[in-house]
C-alpha cells in the first residue's frame, strides 16, 4: 500500500524543523506501514505515557529529541514521572536513579510538553472533546477518552507517543476510523440488583470481567440502569484495560457512540454473551489475594483520585484511625492543589503529619461545566468534571508532596475490595458489597 504525504510530511521528513523532527517523522511513517496504513491524519492534542524513567534507553531517546531541537506541535499533557521531585527522599529511591528520573522529566517539557503529571488528563481543562482525533498514551486515559468522551486515539505505546505530538501526524487507522469503532461483542447483564449498579464498586469488578471475556475488541454493554458517574466509568475502562487490552467500549444509552444498540453495532449481529451475578462474584473473587482480617496499607488513586472522590473520602477519615496501617492516596499536583485550596480545617491538619508543599505546575484553574453528549434515552446529559462544582466545605490535610500522594500517619481500617473502587462503597457494611460477597465468604 502506497502512502499518500502531505508537504507538510515531505519537510519534515526533509529536515526543515530539524533532526529531531525528521527523527520523528521517520519512525511515524515506518509504524504507518506496520499498521498497513494509507494515509496520516492529523491530531489536535497529546499525551505522553514515555515520562516514566525505566532505564537508560528511554531517557536517551527523550534527550536526543530535546537536544535536537524537537518541541510539540499540539498542546501535549505528561502522565505520571518516575520521581517525585520534592519527596522522593522520603522513599527507598537511590540518588543516582532519581537524577536520571528528573533529568526524563526536564528532557519532555523542554520540548513544550504541560507538566500536567496525571495519569488522568481527562480531569484537566485539557480533556479533549467528542470527534477529536488525538494521540493519547497511558491505557486508563486512551479507554476513557474514547468510550466516554467520544475523542478518537488509538493505544499509543511509550516513544511512539511523543513523535505523534512532535509532528502533529498519526497514521489513519484503528480506532482513528469509523468502521474500527463499532462493537465487536455485546455483554448482557442479565439479573444485577439495581443497588450494586448504583454502588461504585460493581465498576472495577464488572471492568476486571469485561476485559477477560472482550480481550482488545470493541465492547458494548447492554441491560445497565444505573447512570454512572464519571468516577465509576474510569474505574470501569482502568479496570478493562488491565485485564484486557480494551480501548473502547459503548454502555448503550449511556456512552456517546452508544444511543441505541444498532448504532454501538453498528447494525451487525455479533457475539452476545450472558453477565450474571455469579460471574461477578467469581471476576471478584480473582482480584481478592488477601487472607486473614489483618490489613497492612491502603492505597487509593490508581488512577489518579479526583475531587469528587476527595470529597467523598474525606468525611471517612475523620476521628477513625488505625496505628498499624498506611493510607496513601496518589492525585495529579493540580488536584492536589485544589483539594487543599478548597478549605482545609485545622482539625484535619492536626490528625496529619507534615510534609513539603506541592509545587505546581499546571494553572491550577478548575475544569469548567463541559457538555458531552445528549443521550435520548434518558434524555438531556451533561457531562461534568469531576473536579469542577468542588465546595468549600471540604477539609483536606496540608501534606501534599509534589505528586499529590498523601501519606497521613494513621489511617482507618477499611477494605479497599478492588482497583480504583470508592472507599464509601467497598466498606463491608454496603448493602451492595454484600452481594458480591455473600457466596464468597
């Protein structure tokens, strides 16, 4: 297949913004022709999962763009770093490794990149919007950006993320098309209470299955009546790009390709497979390695914790402490920094121990009100920020490190059940966690 450029390929290719460009340009054209694809298009915005320092090849290949003169043609977000810069130290982190650590960071935003440093972009003013074609590394985001924003990006691996912001180009394929995004396999659920859709930790644990049965293809989900939250959908793609390789799965009535089935399907018959209640409580039964009562650490924010879930969370701390175990809680610094603006009580700071101040990086404004989609079955539906409409009412602890991880010194006994589940409904007194555990104790 012969690929058709653009003058604007050709000068890059040639040279014209520099070595690094043409670098760029090359590999973008070689993975076009693995992908068997006829054309590139172009991107209106990046995010790069290449940030994390994981050897020395990684790191080499950040600063020989950056020394080459490479910078970002589209506004292009950071995921997570490998360091945090101002508390690493606190950590079992050898100097020499968070020097290289830094040094990838300094390489990606000399190029221009926002040093948004989230594993959740699409909880920044950056998120992009329905029908935009952009370049997205970082699995939770690339799932997310596609089922429930309707933005198109295929799954970006690491290196080649940044070479798509660097020319503004992608080859045309995949999920980038219309005829890739029409489901593949219909998941029925079939008998849920309509309680335990309502709770937030169905979602990893339905996620956790719809990833084991789809695999990488499309996914529609159908007999779902609750309306999740934003919250609840990202614990819900995390979890399917874990266990699977999704990319892009439709809720019919809920997700923006998704109005009706025909139009998820995209009219074709496909393979329709059963959820019951004893498929998820077996799905759940995988993801729980632990024995015993005793409890260790408890770690929420993966991925990244958003302000509703702050506000949701903060109320359960208050007054239950447990000196055996760790808590920590891990937030992009934006949210970080929004969560200790919107008020923090002085009775809060006293219950937590001190620790270095985030140094921002981003504007640090709140996302605005965003519509989305309209969804006919249930009507008008905006789809809001979870980190917008944040009231004052919330008290946050001071001891934000740079990254947004919180470390309190003492922390309540509780049962985070599975990934990215909210710790309000994964308490073992939820009506609806009781449904899943009923035949599995």
């Amino acid at each position: 297949m012969t690929l058709q450029l653009s003058d604007l390929d050709r000068a890059l290719l040639g040279g014209d913004r520099g070595p690094a460009a043409a670098l760029a340009m090359r590999i973008i054209l070689r993975m076009a022709e693995v992908f068997e694809a006829g054309s590139l298009l172009d991107i209106t915005q990046a995010h790069i999962d290449s940030t994390i320092y994981i050897g020395e090849a990684n790191l080499e290949f950040a600063e020989r763009l950056a020394q080459g003169g490479a910078r970002v043609a589209v506004p292009t977000t950071l995921n997570v770093s490998g360091l945090d810069e101002h508390g690493w130290q606190a950590w079992a982190v050898p100097p020499d490794w968070a020097e290289k650590a830094r040094r990838q960071m300094v390489a990606y935003q000399e190029m221009g990149c926002i040093p948004t440093w989230t594993c959740a972009p699409y909880q920044t003013e950056h998120a992009p919007r329905f029908g935009q074609q952009i370049a997205w590394g970082e699995s939770n985001a690339i799932v997310y950006a596609n089922s429930v924003l309707g933005a198109r990006t295929e799954r970006y691996p690491d290196l080649l993320d940044i070479c798509a912001a660097i020319t503004g180009r992608v080859p045309a394929f995949g999920l980038h098309l219309d005829e890739n995004r029409r489901g593949e396999v219909l998941l029925r659920l079939t008998g849920i209470p309509p309680a335990l859709q309502h709770d937030s930790s169905f979602y990893p644990v339905l996620g956790y299955l719809l990833g084991k049965l789809a695999g990488d293809r499309v996914t529609v989900l159908e007999g779902l009546e609750a309306d999740p939250d934003e919250d609840q959908l990202k614990a819900l793609g995390a979890a399917a790009a874990s266990s699977g390789n999704v990319g892009l799965f439709h809720i019919v009535g809920v997700t923006p390709e998704a109005p009706t089935l025909e139009a998820a399907t995209g009219g074709r018959q496909v393979q329709a497979v059963a959820v019951d209640l004893a498929a998820l409580r077996a799905a759940r039964a995988e993801l729980t390695t632990g024995r015993g009562d005793g409890l260790d650490m408890v770690v929420l924010g993966s991925p990244h914790f958003s302000l509703a879930e702050f506000r949701r969370l903060a109320p359960l701390l208050h007054g239950r402490r447990h000196p055996d175990v760790r808590f920590l809680v891990t937030t992009s610094r934006a949210v970080a920094h929004m969560a200790k603006k919107a008020g923090p009580s002085a009775a809060s700071r006293r219950n937590w121990t001190s620790s270095a101040q985030p140094r921002l990086d981003t504007s640090g404004r709140s996302p605005s009100w965003r519509r989305v989609w309209r969804c006919p079955r249930r009507g008008s539906s905006s789809r809001r920020s979870s980190s917008a409409g944040f009231t004052s009412s919330l008290s946050i602890p001071s001891n934000w490190t740079a990254s947004g991880t919180v470390i309190p010194s003492r922390a309540p006994r509780t049962t985070a059940a599975t990934p990215g589940c909210s710790p309000i409904r994964c308490a073992p007194t939820s009506r609806a966690f009781a449904a899943f555990t009923s035949t599995t104790r």
